[in-house]
C-alpha cells in the first residue's frame, strides 16, 4: 500500500473494516487507498454482520488479516481504534511510530492543523505531516478519549453509534487530506 491509509482494530471484523469502507466511500475523490487489519485477527474470516449492515458496503471479497509488521511499513498513515493497539502497532514496527495514531486522536490534530500543500509529497503524507505539526498545540486528552468503544456483543444500534463515530472521527481527516491535494 504505496500511498495508504491502514485502519487497525483487535478482529479486523467489526471498527477497522467499517472504517475502511467508510473511508473508501468518503475518499473516492483522493488519492488514497484504505485498508485494515487486526491486531488479534484470524486470517480469512469475515466482517461482523452487524458492521455490514450499518456500512452498507458490498463486503464482496473482504476477508479479515491478522496485522503484519509490512502492513505498518507500507502504510503512510495508521489509524487506530485504541491506545492498545496504537501500542501495538509501534512495538510490531517501531519505524511506524510518527504517523500511527489513534483515529480520535488524529481526527483532532487534523481539526487543528494548518492546512499544507503537497509540494511534491502526496496528500496523505503531507497531511500526516501537517497533523503532526499540531500536536504541540493541543492539550493531551483525557485517559480513555482517544478509544473507541468496541460494538461486539451490541445491538446494531451498537453497531450505528460506533459507525457515526467513525465518520465524524473521518472527516477533518479527510478534509486536511484535501487542501493538501
């Protein structure tokens, strides 16, 4: 994934493959690719029934992947459901460390970034960049803002709540992405 945004949840079934599709609808404009994985992921399964529903995505083909340290590498931007699993991601790949945040937590240095241009680099990347920038200007969140909350052994209303919060986790995302574009 030259040019990636890679989405990291435990299973790969439910956080991560409903930010992936959601991500792919909202970036259908850009330059980037989305995908996921899971940190505990069972490679080969499928995506919770409740997350398809609530995306409405045609799943057709999406197989869940245990997260691989490639995966890290490959990717210009790494997003994650939880602390933990940013955790995670950075002991797998320790090169990952400056562009693997939480999704929450990226959704708010983007709200807070001055918005760059690409001058040569991608828009993601030079977003990522832009993001990081801003960090010295937010004051750190409260222990537990940067989760999100896991829908398994919800309700499909669980499943919408998560999925909302996603999107709007999304889209200053997606907005920087643009005026680097």
């Amino acid at each position: 994934m030259l040019d990636g945004l890679l989405f990291v949840c435990q299973a790969n079934m439910c956080r991560s493959p409903m930010a992936e599709f959601i991500a792919r609808r909202l970036l259908a404009d850009l330059p980037v690719v989305a995908a996921s994985a899971g940190t505990d992921a069972v490679d080969g399964g499928g995506m919770h029934p409740y997350a398809v529903e609530v995306t409405g995505a045609d799943v057709t083909g999406f197989r869940t992947r245990r997260l691989r340290p490639e995966h890290l590498t490959g990717a210009a931007l790494v997003l994650t459901a939880t602390r933990q699993q940013r955790s995670t991601c950075t002991a797998l790949a320790p090169a990952a460390l400056g562009r693997t945040f939480t999704l929450r937590q990226f959704a708010r240095l983007a709200a807070a970034a001055t918005p760059a241009r690409a001058d040569g680099d991608t828009p993601l990347r030079a977003a990522v960049a832009a993001a990081v920038r801003a960090r010295g200007r937010l004051q750190p969140a409260a222990p537990g803002a940067d989760d999100l909350r896991d829908p398994v052994g919800g309700t499909p209303a669980d499943f919408r709540r998560c999925a909302e919060e996603i999107e709007r986790s999304i889209r200053p995302v997606l907005a920087l992405i643009a005026t680097a574009g």
